[in-house]
C-alpha cells in the first residue's frame, strides 16, 4: 500500500499541488491522543506538500541538465494524443526528514505537471513505476491532466474511479496487458454511469 | 495558459470563508439524493472537496453532511461508484475525525453489507478513537468463510495487510494465521477457466470455457498465476492476483512484527503455516513463467516486476524458514546464470545479490562473482540509470555492516560507487552521507579524500564520455599534442586519456592521485558551468565535512602525518568553480586547525614538511588562510609541553623561518600599495606567533623585540593602508610590551591548557587577573 499519491505542477516558481490522495498513516502522532485531528490534517498537508518541493527541485535539475527551456518542455505535452516521453525518478526519504518512517517517491513529469507514488519501502520500485505510468495514461484520457492540469482538481470524480481501479485502496497491483484492458472497460463504465 | 488557471482556481478557493463552505454544505444537503438534481449535487461536491483539498488551513463540514456523506460511501454500487468515490474523498479529507463522530457515524456494524465499503475510511481513520479491533475481526469472518462475496473478500484482505503495515501490533498470532491460510487458498486454487465476457449477453451462443494462456500464447497446463492471459478474469483469479501483489508486504510487515516483539528462538515461521511452502511454489511457477517469450510487448515489463517481487519474496521465505534454503538457492543460482548478463533484468540481479548476501553462508556458496559483476561492470554501464541506481544505494545503505565488515567490496569499488553521487548529486547526497564513513579504511581514506575533491571532475569526465560519438570512445585516440580546444578533444587524445581513465576508474587502489591532475582540470575547464557539474560541486563541503569528522574521530596521529602533505598540495589544486573552491579551502583550513589541536606533536615531528611549505611566501596566495592557519598552529604547538621531541633549537629554526617571512612579508605589504594578496591579517598572525615561540626560548625574546620594532617601523606611516598599517602597528606594541616582561609573557602567550577546561575566572593564577596586573605595571611604569 503506498502511502500517497500526488500531482504537482512543475514549472520554475513555487509547486502547486493539483491532486492527492493519502491510503496511509505517518506513524505514532496518528494515534496520540493529545494531538488534534486538525493538527494531524496540517501536519499531513504539509508532507505533502514537502515531498511535493522535492519532486519540483528533482526535476528542475533534470531540466537544467537536459538543457530544455520550459516553453519546449511544454511543448511535448501540447498533443492529446500521445503521452509525452517523460522525465523518471526515484529517491528515498529517510526516517524523520519528511515523515516518520523511512519511505520512498517515484516520480514521472513532463511539460506542466509531476506524478509521484509515495511508497514503503516494502514496495516494489518497479511495479510503483509501472502503474503510475498506468495512471497518468487513463488520467489524460479521462481528465486531461497533461494539458489541462486545472480540470484534474475539478473533475476529482473522474480522478476518483481512475485511482480506485488502478490503485485500490493505494495497492500496486500486478497488471497484464487483459486485466489492463479489463479495468479500463470498468473505468468507461463507471465514468458514464 | 494551463497554469494561470490552476493559480486562479487554487487563489479562489483559498478565500473561500467558514460562511462560503456552511453554505456549500446546506447547498449540497438541498440537493443530496434528489435524483433530478443529481448532476447540481455531483458539482458541488466537486467545489467542497477542491476547496478542502487546495485549503491551507484544516477545514470542518458539518455533522449532517458528514453522516449523509458516509451512509453514500457505505452504499456504494456499480451504479454509483463515481458519486461515492467522491463522497469517500470528501470524507477522508476530513478525517481522522473526532471521538463523538467516529462513535456516532463510523462504528462498523456486525453483518452490514456497509462496512466493507467503509474500509478505506476506516484505514484513514486508523487507531484514533478505534474502528481497528471491530473491523479486525470482520474482516477475518469475510475471509475466512467462501460465503462471503469478492467485494467483502477483497476489502477485508486490503483491510488485514494495511493493518500489517500501518499497526502491525494490532494483529495477533490468530490473525496471522489466518488470513495467511486464506492467502495460500488464493494462490494456489483460482480457476484455470477463462471469464466469460460480462459485456455481451447471447442467450443463445454456448458460453466457451477456454483455459487460460501462458503469456506466448499457449494454453495453461498448470494452476492459475497473474502471468496468465485471458479474456477477461474471474473474482477468485482476481483475488489471486491480489494476493501476489500484496505477498511481499504481508510477510515482511507480519515478520518484522514478530521478530520485533518475539525473544524466543523463530517459531514465528509457524505462525504462517504452510504459506511459505505454498509462495515457493508460486514463485517458481513465475520464475518458470517469465522464462517464456511474451505476445504482447508490454507483458515483459511485468515479467522484469514480477521477477524482482518472487526474487524478494524468496528472500524473504528462507529468511523467515530456512529449510527453503537449499531448494530456492539453487533455483535462484539458475536464474542468475540465466539473466546475469541481460540489461533489462539488472535491477532483479541486485535483488539476487541481496538473496546471496543472505543465504549463501547456508549452502557454501561465494557470491564474489555476483558482487564483482553488479559492482564493476552493471555500475559502470547504467550509473545513469536513477531507477537501478536507487536500487543499488539501498542495497549498500541496508548491508552496510556486511560489506564493510565481511567482503572489500566497498574499499576495492569505491570510485565506481561514488559515480552514482557525480551523475545523480541532487538525489543522492543524504544516502553518501550515511556511506561515506564506511567506505573509508586506513588504506583508502586518502584516495577518498581527493576523490571527493575532484569529483565535480569525475562528473565532468563522465558527461565527456556521454557526449563523446560512441565510435571514438572505444577506437583508436590521436597521438596529437596540440592543446585541446574542449574536453571533447581532449578525451580523443592520448595524451589525456588516461586522465579521464583514472577519473573514472572502477577499483580504488592503484595510486590516491595523479601527477597531471593541473591539466585534467584544465582540459575540463569547459565543463565547470555544466549544471550537474555546478550541483556536485555543492556536495563537496558536506561529504568533505563528514570525512574529517570521521578522521578526527577515528583517523590516528600516523594517518593525521600521511595527511599532511596531502592538504599542502591539495589546498591550492581544485577545480575552478569559484564557490566550490571558496568553500574547500575554508574546509581544509578550518579542519587543519583541528587535526593539529588534537595531534600538536605533528608540528614537531613534521618540521621538514611544514617549513617547506611556509617558507614560500608564494604559497600565501590563493590561501591565505590555510597558511596563517599553519602559522597559527607553529606558534601554538611548536612547544616541549606537546611533544618530548621539542628542543630549543627546533623552536629557534621555526623562529627563524618565520621571523624571515615576517620580514619579507611586511616589506611587500609595504611596497604593494594595498594591491597584494597578502594581507596584514597575515603578519599580525606571523608577529604573535613569532612572539609565542621567543617566550618558549627566552635567547630569543631581544630578537624578536628588534623585529616587531622594525615591523612596527615600517607601518607606521603606512599611506596605503592606515587602518591596517595602525592595527599592525598596535599589535607590534601590544606584543613589545608583554615582551618586555618574560616572566608574565610566558604565561600569556604559553596560557596552561586548563585555558580550555573553564576555569578563567575563577582561578587566582587565571589568565584575565595576570592580564590585569601587568596592565597596571604597565600603565604605572609608562
């Protein structure tokens, strides 16, 4: 189960979080009593937020090496067509720097926006990768998320159905090319329910 | 454009007040299960939660909402599913809730159809306030009767390993045991029949009952895994699937429990029962499986994931029962000379290391193949690679203690390991943090040392061999010796080849530096605005901090003597970024002073080293202060109380060296008109060290009295510099003055080293009540 996901815009300037949605808990300050439960909603904000940050300097580091200027990044993302190639990362997060426990980001970003799983680190990097790609492909086609990052927000049931087939409750499932194509049938149906 | 929406939007809903939400509410109760108005409800539950989600600061809604928002959850349906999810969102959003609320709206109700679909805000809920114990136990009775549905099945199993992972001290052994017995059902017993299509309805056409297909297409002759194909998927194949994909988390998470909490000796393999023979045999059924050549490109992708996840979870197994150790070693061995080579399985062979690391001490078998291939040539061809990379850091971070103590895999590859921090400096700085000290050993330290400060030009060399065409790499390199217009040249050439072969070697050991490490520098010269080489820059200071730490703590005064040469050199050979330099020779001065300070004989024993070094004004320039540091600590340590070996007449040779600097110095500082790179901060350091050591041997105290006289001379007028012309002057009295009376200027200048233990004012004999009354003599007599 990964802790969290999240979409982030990527554009030089302060991140600004589109999307997220948290499957897990952060340790021992979920359970104490003597915190409140609006405390525990800022402090859960405010994680995301950070790992957000990180995923932004990651990837304007990836730009500064590729020597690609943010109108011709964006610029990849400008057909609805076909997904971008995008920019991939992964990089830990130890014990107390953002959460309570050690755990890990996958990322995926081009153009305006950032995709990222937060994960345990009993998780599989390679599945995380996979299904986020998973994603982002039935979220462009759903919500346009590449080229409209504004309507993700908006059209958050749509968000919704694609994240609770691909990504139930937060598990990365292992997926074949028919389960695949048999959750997206879902998907359509549920959307146009 | 795209973005200026999201600003506008996430702005707009920012501002919306306590009174904008109360209102949406009501708006939204208006309209909440009113079929006409469904499509108005749908909007408006999107405004709340973008307005909760995009919210700075924690935002409630109200309690009527709240109950009609989880009753929506709890029925949720095919039909529904999108309107719930949202709901479900909203409601998650504002958890975890309140006592009152969690008993009034969220207590699980034995036998409710509900509850199963509450489990995702049970999750989030989490231990406040307790929905964990009741909803255990239901879902353990969904699990464990085949008379409940698929979606109560799966919910609760999500429920139990979310459990395992989130309050693993919540499960108990009854627990573990049987959901790990309902895990062993579903791998092992899921139809091999194909589903039929649920999309088309024909009454008339006989439903074909195919089996399964591998993934090359031919039919299943064995039971059902995720790597099969079929049309379309049954709910107890689906639920087999689930219970691959969740294995992993389950064991590890139960595991980690139990031998956390158990003392005794591991009956925890019991508490599993017969799951881990059973994931054995689901494993090798996937080894087996992703042997096979996929029909669809994308499948293969899921045989590399599905490699790495049997390959972990077999780890784990024999961990957890080592009885499986024979049989899955050999299977895993089998797989390894199968793969080893192949780049698309690279991430699975360091997961293979990791298996051999463990268990190989079991069956008698070296893994130094593995460790060679996975360290030199995997390293060496995919450090570019973030994903394997990470991989790879973690493998070393999580057996740290194992490759240090037990194999020299560290020692022997560290400047192949270090080209992860120069290709990835932004990602991985924390992790060499953690690393760095166990890299170094007696033997390697120094060459770590000067790989750390020429790693900006490993970084630089790696992209030179990037951007280089790939047939020159390899080919032929011209014999010309024309100097290079770019580093590109530069690599084509024999003259600097090796250059960039030793910059990015794969084994440490074969010499710390090179002699024409100038001209690597000069010919990287082109690359030193380069962005990844400007960040790895910045990693320098900080690992550089964390390697003197380590030889301050535990690096020994005969290391501390092999390093001294080393800074001398090194203290003036960096690569050009102005800040990176900046900050390296603030380092090294700073840490020279340490390591004198706490190995002070050096500056006896090594007189030859360092009076070379200060008897070169020249060698003032560029770094002023590494020298006047040295100065310092000549005039601090240059003395019988740190070291037996101190004699007059070495005291007399280091005066003498420094009173000539002192004289050539003063005159430059003179001469310069203000334009040289000596300061006067220089001389004031020179003059009180020359002051320290005439105390220590008192024949010396006229001679110095003459210097600091005629120092003081020639700065007295000083036109060009007034203020610092005054400052010298001042210092040269000051010293003349405490001079003039040796008994005092010994205890001055020479402070006991109780000077450091505190005891300044407390003590009669203590250094401020000396400075008083000589101060009064002084004032008197003058």
């Amino acid at each position: 189960m990964v802790y969290a996901f999240l979409i982030n815009t990527i554009v030089p300037g302060t991140p600004r979080l589109i999307y997220y949605d948290i499957y897990g808990q952060d340790g021992v300050a979920d359970e104490s009593r003597d915190i409140t439960g609006d405390v525990l909603k800022s402090i859960r904000k405010a994680q995301i937020q950070l790992v957000s940050e990180r995923v932004h300097s990651e990837y304007q580091f990836r730009r500064a090496i590729s020597g690609r200027s943010v109108e011709e990044d964006v610029l990849r993302v400008s057909n609805d067509d076909t997904l971008p190639e995008f920019e991939v990362g992964f990089f830990r997060l130890g014990m107390g720097e953002i959460f309570n426990r050690e755990r890990y980001v996958v990322w995926l970003g081009a153009g305006y926006t950032a995709f990222s799983v937060v994960c345990e680190i009993s998780e599989n990097r390679l599945l995380a990768e996979s299904v986020l790609r998973l994603l982002i492909r039935y979220l462009q086609e759903h919500v346009r998320v590449l080229t409209q990052p504004s309507e993700t927000g908006l059209r958050s049931e749509r968000v919704g159905v694609v994240l609770n087939t691909f990504l139930p409750s937060g598990n990365l499932l292992f997926l074949n090319h028919r389960l695949i194509r048999q959750l997206e049938k879902e998907v359509d149906n549920q959307i146009k329910a | 454009m795209a973005l200026q929406a999201v600003d506008n939007l996430l702005q707009k809903a920012r501002k919306a007040s306590d009174e904008d939400i109360e209102k949406l509410c009501n708006n939204i109760l208006e309209t909440f299960d009113v079929p006409e108005k469904s499509a108005e409800c749908t909007n408006l539950l999107r405004q709340l939660f973008f307005i909760l989600q995009s919210s700075e600061h924690p935002t409630g809604i109200s309690k009527k909402l709240l109950a009609n928002l989880i009753t929506s959850v709890g029925s949720m349906s095919e039909k529904n599913t999108k309107h719930c999810l949202l709901c479900q969102r909203i409601v998650k959003e504002v958890m975890p809730l309140e006592a009152e609320d969690v008993s009034e709206l969220l207590q699980p109700e034995a036998g409710s159809s509900g509850t199963k679909n509450l489990i995702p805000l049970y999750i989030a809920q989490g231990k406040r306030f307790g929905c964990i114990k009741p909803v255990l136990s239901s879902a353990i009775r969904w699990l464990s009767s085949q008379s409940y549905d698929f979606e109560s099945q799966r919910q609760g199993f999500v429920f139990l390993v979310a459990v395992s992972i989130l309050h693993s001290s919540s499960l108990n052994t009854d627990y573990i045991q049987t959901t790990s017995e309902q895990i062993s059902q579903w791998l092992l017993n899921a139809s091999v029949q194909q589903a039929p299509n649920p999309y088309t309805i024909n009454p008339f056409r006989k439903d074909q009952t195919n089996v399964v297909n591998e993934v090359d297409g031919t039919p299943s002759q064995n039971f059902f895994t995720l790597l099969n194909i079929g049309q379309y998927y049954t709910e107890d194949q689906l639920m087999n699937i689930y219970s691959f994909s969740m294995l992993y988390k389950w064991l590890y998470h139960c595991h980690q429990h139990q031998t956390s909490t158990d003392d005794q000796i591991p009956v925890y393999s019991k508490v599993f029962g017969n799951l881990s023979s059973k994931t054995v045999d689901y494993c090798f059924r996937v080894l087996d499986q992703c042997e096979r050549k996929v029909k669809v490109g994308s499948d293969s992708d899921l045989q590399t994931a599905c490699l790495y996840e049997a390959v972990c979870i077999l780890d784990l197994i024999c961990t957890i029962d080592g009885g499986h150790i024979p049989r899955v070693h050999q299977e895993i061995k089998r797989l390894y000379s199968r793969i080893y080579q192949d780049t698309t399985y690279f991430p699975v062979i360091i997961q293979i290391l990791q298996f051999f690391l463990n268990h190989s001490g079991a069956v008698v078998h070296d893994p130094q193949e593995t460790y060679n291939n996975v360290f030199t040539d995997i390293l060496m061809n995919s450090y570019g690679d973030q994903g394997l990379m990470f991989d790879l850091i973690c493998f070393i971070r999580k057996n740290l203690e194992t490759l240090c103590y037990k194999t020299s895999v560290l020692s022997t590859f560290f400047p192949n390991i270090f080209k992860i921090l120069a290709w990835h400096p932004r990602t991985f700085l924390g992790e060499f943090i953690d690393i760095l000290p166990a890299l170094m050993t007696p033997s390697t330290s120094l060459e770590i040392f000067h790989t750390l400060l020429d790693l900006p030009c490993m970084t630089a060399a790696l992209e030179v061999k990037e951007k280089s065409p790939d047939s020159l790499s390899n080919t032929s390199v011209s014999t010309s010796t024309n100097t290079p217009t770019t580093s590109i040249d530069a690599y084509q050439m024999a003259l600097y080849r090796p250059l960039f072969i030793f910059i990015t070697r794969i084994e440490g050991g074969h010499g710390d530096t090179i002699n024409r490490l100038k001209s690597l520098h000069s010919v990287l010269d082109d690359l030193k605005k380069s962005a990844r080489v400007l960040v790895t820059s910045q990693t320098v200071p900080v690992l550089l901090r964390v390697w003197f730490e380590e030889i301050l703590e535990n690096g020994g005064q005969e290391f501390a003597i092999q390093l001294l040469p080393v800074l001398l050199e090194r203290s003036d050979l960096l690569y050009p970024i102005t800040e990176f330099v900046k900050d390296v020779k603030r380092i090294i001065s700073e840490n020279l002073v340490k390591i004198m300070k706490k190995y002070k004989s050096i500056i006896t024993s090594q007189y030859g080293e360092i009076s070379d070094f200060l008897i070169s004004t020249s060698n003032i320039v560029n770094r002023e202060n590494f020298y006047t540091n040295l100065v310092w600590c000549v005039g601090e340590f240059c003395s019988v109380q740190h070291s037996e070996l101190c004699t007059a007449d070495l005291i007399a040779k280091y005066y003498g060296l420094l009173e000539a600097v002192t004289y050539e110095t003063s005159g430059i500082l003179v001469a310069s008109n203000n334009s040289s790179d000596i300061t006067p901060k220089t001389l004031s350091c020179l003059i009180s060290a020359l002051a320290k050591l005439a105390t220590r041997c008192q024949d010396l105290i006229p001679r110095a009295i003459l210097c600091l006289t005629k120092v003081a001379k020639q700065h007295i007028d000083n036109t060009e510099d007034p203020e610092g012309g005054e400052i010298l002057v001042t210092r040269c009295q000051e010293l003349i003055n405490i001079l003039k009376l040796p008994n005092f200027a010994s205890m001055i200048l020479n402070p006991s080293q109780e000077i450091e233990t505190g005891r300044w004012h407390r003590d009669n004999t203590c250094l401020p009540i000396i400075l008083r009354s000589t101060h009064r003599y002084l004032v008197t007599d003058g």
